[in-house]
C-alpha cells in the first residue's frame, strides 16, 4: 500500500486539473493503492483568509475521506495571529500537521518569525511540510513568478530543535542548491520524491540521503500521480526499501502524532 | 547504455531515439558535435535492437553540420536530426539547408523550442520560430522538443490531444535530465483513449521513421 504525503485539494489558480474534485482524486488514488493521503488546500497558496481555508480542508477531508485524506493546513506566519491558525489546526481540526508556502507567502527562512512557527509546531509535535517550490519557474505565469525558497538556513534550525518534524517537499530546486543532504543530515528532516528527476533518481536520492528519509509524495493533481509510480518503478529499489519509500517511513513519522 | 537499457526493461520502453551523448554543453564545438555524435554511434552499434540515432548539429556550424549529416544519417546508421538546440533560432536562413537535406532523406528533425516565462535564452527558438520554419519548409517533419516548455502552465496531455490529435503527440523522455518516469506518466496518466496512449508512445514515431528505416533497411 501506498501512503501519498504530497497531495492538494481544491483549485490550482492557474489552471483546471484532472482531480481537482476531491471524489474524483479519491477515487483515481484509490484505484491506484494509496492507503492514505496527507493533504493540503490549494486555496492556502494565494487565499489571505486562512482560517477558511483550512475549514474547508477539515470538511472536505471529512466528508470525502475520512481516515483516508489526512488534513495539512496552511499557516502563514505574515498573516494576523497565525497563531490562533496553528492552534485550530491541532485543536479544532485534529491536523497532524501543517503545510508551508514560504515563497508565495513572501519571508526568507532567516526571518524571527519563521523561527517561532517551528519552535511552535515542535512544541505542538505538529509535522511541518515546506514547499520548496509548486512548479518549474520557466513555466509560471508572468505576472506571479515565484523563486524557489532558500533552504540554506535549515540545517542550523534543525540542529537547534531536534524535536521539529519537517517534511521538504517538491525539493527539485534544494537538490539543484545543493542543500538537501545537510538539511537531512540535520536532523528530523525528510523528503519526498515528487520531482525528483534523472535516470535512477530516486535510487541515487536514497542512497545519499538514507532509505529512512525520503517519503512517497506524488504532487497529485498537479502532477500526474503515476509519476512518482513509475519513478520507483525505474529504481531498482530492494522490497524493503520500497515498502519503507511507499508508506512505513510516512507511517513512522505520522506515529507519535496520531498517538 | 547499460543503465539506460537497465531503467528501460523495468518501464517497459523498447527502443530510444539517442541523441548527443551525455554532453551538458549549450554551445558546442564542431569537434565536441562530432565526439557525441561518434558516442551516439557507438551506442547504437552495441544495441541495435533498443536504439536508433539521432545526429546533433546545429545551424551555428553550417557546413560542418551538413557534413556530419552525410557521414551519420546519409551514409551511416543514424536516423533523424536533433536535438537542434540553443546555437541559432530555427527561423534563420541556416535552417533551410539542413531542412533541404531532411526533406531530400525523409528524416525528422527534433526542435528545442521554448516560451520561458524569465524569456529564452540568446539564440534559442521560441515556437513561432519553428512555425516560420514549418512555413518554409512545408514538406519537413518536425518534433517540437519540450511540447514549447510550457507544459504545467500551458499544455498538459489532455490538451494536447483534444488541440492537436493525438496522431501529432509523440512520447519523449530527454532521460538524463528527465527521468523515462515522469514523462512516461504524462501518457499513461492522462485522461485519453487507450488507442491515443498507443499513438503517442510508439506509432506515431514509427511512422515518422517509417521512409528512412525502410531505405536503410532496418526492421519496421
């Protein structure tokens, strides 16, 4: 079975997707052996009222998915009192964790703020998803061109808070820079395998990184979710660093959360 | 080779159209042309039945590249042309004799052609440069390299399909910096007929290749 740890709801502003209804989403995942999906509300990219957001996203996860959609909601620590966003996250919403968009949400990772939101999911034993980027920036629209965020920083916040749980996801522009094996190497830092590329990528990911630290994530519906398939298809990999890529790591991270 | 072969038998693809080697270079010299294409070669010879040759030139080196045509696709096994990259927009004058000599052969030529929303590179075609091209050259088989490099924002498979048909859709990997995954999935993946899925990942090529494999005598 297959957990998908990278997975959006709702509208991509850019465009209409296949999947971009959550019946239809679940259904194709489902089809597909996914066992559990973590999932974000795209509306959270763009949207200023985030605490509508993640409502929705709650609801919606509820209603079309329930122990199968697992909620991630969106916290945008430029916004007003984000902190009452995390809270209902955890308190209201029972979210396991929260997904961050630090690029669209324009603040650098060296920013005090940034700081404080981890230390506050830490504290909270929230996991934290970060988006280093959504797509390729050659082909985002020319009115909303976003850079990649600067992962540079992280590997000093890691070290410094050893309880953060932090997911690096659509990494392709952190392994471009560079950074992704010392934000790994850092600490409780994790990645998936949405745009990994290359022949054997995602082999030569796991071997750099350790088989324990990469996560099966499909960047579904933006991408298409048999990419990330056929990406561990094209591997090689053992069965048992399968099984751990397609859903034990997820699981293992997901653990003390849930209990 | 082996690698490509290896990741090739685990996805199910059975042949390649190989082209450049493994060079990174976006501006090339005649020499570092001729090493890859020699490269190229080599490849194919080892494994005749997983993969043809595609000869890279560029209109920056006329004359070579018209030479190198003749040695590697008139008189030796390769193919197609392409990928024609970054060097000079297809739309220049030094187009044309290369064009001439696809047309007299009946080959292919494969495009790199992008719209990069930071704008393209010095030198490198844009779409409408492959459409004046396509205009002069009316009888010339073109592939469009990177459907434009608009694919997330512009064109995904379904679009593709309904805009062009899916007889003008043809799989390609560029495996190296891609991976034969991520693009394969954007054919098994999307939501299009079983016979458009059959078009697009081998009949289509097929029958572009169809008049040069026959003239040299490979198996169709």
């Amino acid at each position: 079975m297959i957990v998908d740890a990278n997975v959006s709801l709702s509208r991509w502003p850019f465009r209409r997707l296949v999947g971009d209804e959550t019946p239809e989403l679940v259904r194709r995942l489902r089809k597909r052996g996914v066992a559990q999906v973590w999932a974000e509300n795209f509306d959270g990219i763009l949207h200023k009222d985030v605490g509508g957001v993640n409502a929705r996203l709650a609801a919606e996860c509820r209603t079309h998915g329930k122990d199968f959609l697992v909620p991630f909601g969106t916290v945008n620590p430029k916004l007003p009192d984000w902190q009452e966003d995390l809270r209902r996250c955890q308190e209201d919403y029972r979210m396991p964790g929260i997904r961050l968009h630090p690029n669209y949400h324009g603040y650098d990772l060296r920013e005090p703020v940034f700081r404080e939101l981890l230390n506050l999911a830490a504290e909270r034993r929230l996991i934290v998803q970060l988006a280093v980027c959504m797509e390729d920036e050659r082909t985002q629209h020319p009115l909303i061109r976003v850079p990649p965020v600067d992962c540079a920083p992280l590997p000093e916040l890691l070290k410094r808070d050893p309880a953060l749980r932090l997911v690096l996801i659509n990494c392709d522009p952190a392994i471009r820079q560079g950074l992704l094996q010392p934000v790994l190497s850092a600490g409780g830092a994790y990645c998936d395998i949405s745009m990994v590329e290359g022949i054997e990528g995602v082999a030569r990911l796991v071997e750099r990184v350790s088989p324990k630290k990469v996560l099966f994530g499909s960047n579904s519906p933006l991408f298409y979710f048999e990419s990330a398939l056929l990406k561990i298809q094209e591997t090689g990999l053992s069965e048992s660093e399968k099984d751990a890529l397609l859903e034990g790591n997820a699981r293992q991270l997901l653990a003390p959360v849930a209990s | 080779m082996e690698v490509l072969v290896r990741c090739m038998d685990r996805l199910g693809i059975e042949r390649l159209l190989l082209s450049q080697g493994y060079s990174a270079e976006l501006h090339p010299t005649p020499a570092q042309f001729r090493e890859e294409n020699d490269r190229v070669m080599r490849a194919v010879r080892a494994f005749p039945d997983r993969a043809f040759g595609s000869v890279y030139i560029s209109p920056a080196y006329l004359d070579f590249s018209l030479q190198e045509f003749d040695r590697c696709v008139r008189d030796g096994p390769m193919v197609a042309i392409g990928e024609i990259e970054i060097d000079r927009r297809a739309n220049v004058p030094e187009m044309d004799p290369i064009a001439e000599r696809a047309i007299a052969l009946r080959v292919p030529i494969l495009e790199h052609e992008w719209l990069k929303a930071g704008g393209n590179e010095p030198g490198e075609s844009t779409p409408h440069d492959v459409v004046e091209l396509a205009r002069r050259h009316p009888r010339l088989q073109i592939v469009c390299a990177h459907t434009g490099g608009d694919w997330e924002r512009g064109i995904r498979m379904e679009m593709a399909v309904r805009e062009l048909g899916a007889e003008r859709v043809i799989y390609g990997s560029d495996v190296g910096g891609r991976s034969f995954a991520s693009q394969l999935a954007k054919v098994t993946g999307a939501e299009i007929p079983e016979s458009a899925k059959e078009l697009i990942l081998g009949e289509n090529l097929r029958r572009l290749l169809t008049p040069i494999l026959r003239a040299k005598g490979y198996s169709v």
